[in-house]
C-alpha cells in the first residue's frame, strides 16, 4: 500500500512539473508575441563579443540570423508604431519576411557599418532578408499599402523605416533600379 501511494505522489509530481514547463512556454511565447504575425524577439540587437562573453546579459543564437543577439532588447526598445505597421504589412504581404536586423545598440550598428544616427538605434527601423531579390516587390508594395515612404534596396534585402526626422518618399540602395517603390500600383 505504501509503495503505491508513493508511485502516485511522484507520478502527480511529474505531471505538475510537466504542466509548469508547458505554462512558462506557453507564457514566453505569449509575451514575445507583437500580433500574430510578428514576435519582439525578431527585433533583438545582434550581440558584441563582449556581451557573449559577459555572464550578466542574456544572449542566445539565432539559427536564422546565424549570430548571436541580446535577448529583449527587440521588446525593450522598438517603437510600437513602427512594430505595429509591420504587423499590417506582413500579414499583407503573405510570404516569407525575415528580418535580419531591427534595433541596433550604437556599438553593433557601428560593427555593421550602419550610418551614424541610423533609424536603427532609434528602433524605427528593419531589415528584412530577400534573397536573390525574391518577393521584394511584393514586400515593398505591402509596406507602401501600410504607409512606409523610405526604403533602401538592395541586392539581398529591405531595408525599411519610419523616421520622421530623415527625408520622406525617399528610396536608395545598390538594386533600387529593380522597382520605384512610389509607382508601384497598390
Ligand atoms: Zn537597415
């Protein structure tokens, strides 16, 4: 009889324990969660050398991004607005939209060769990856259908970004000739 009250204890022991792993899961998803078609994390600055090595901040690598990031560092200092236009504009555009690069601490926006008062540090911007040119236009047309009006075009991706303080309707960038994201047709 002992034995056996025993086994139940242990075996009502694993459920809870099982059932609070799935509840942290379930609540760190919820929490990186911007809509349903974005997540904070996405917007993670990439981390210096010294943040990898540093045991008092959080990094972890991204397979997608093939380099490590600071954890929370998209959710702490992306602009809600900018984030929340994304959302329309990818849940518009329906294809594969990965973002290669979202807020940059100064530090890493200078490892990446980004101008200096780059949208980027300011969390107002985003790259997002278009191999080989692949969707760019639809991408560019959805963004231009949420009301984005500054775009840099490149080879390989998107840059995009909603800051005031820069000039508007611009675009640039090394395969800009691909589209002119003003006469798109929406
Ligand atoms: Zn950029």
């Amino acid at each position: 009889m002992y034995n056996k009250d025993v086994k139940i204890l242990a075996i009502v022991l694993v459920l809870i324990a099982i059932g609070y792993i799935i509840y942290r899961k379930m609540k760190n998803i919820q929490d990186n969660k911007i809509c349903d078609f974005l997540s904070y994390s996405e917007f993670d600055t990439g981390a210096t050398p010294e943040e990898i090595r540093n045991p008092n901040i959080e990094t972890y690598y991204s397979k997608e991004r093939k380099r490590y990031n600071v954890a929370g560092t998209g959710k702490a200092n992306m602009q809600k607005h900018f984030l929340e236009m994304l959302c329309e504009a990818r849940k518009i555009a329906d294809v594969s939209f990965v973002i290669v690069s979202g807020y940059r601490s100064v530090e890493h926006n200078r490892d990446e060769g980004g101008v200096e008062n780059s949208a980027h540090t300011k969390g107002l911007a985003c790259d997002i990856s278009t191999p080989k040119g692949k969707n760019q236009e639809i991408i560019v047309k959805a963004l231009r259908e949420v009301g984005f009006v500054r775009f840099g075009i490149y080879k390989n991706f998107i840059h995009v970004d909603c800051d005031t303080a820069k000039p508007q309707y611009v675009y640039w960038g090394t395969a800009k000739h691909r589209m002119n994201p003003f006469k798109l047709v929406a």
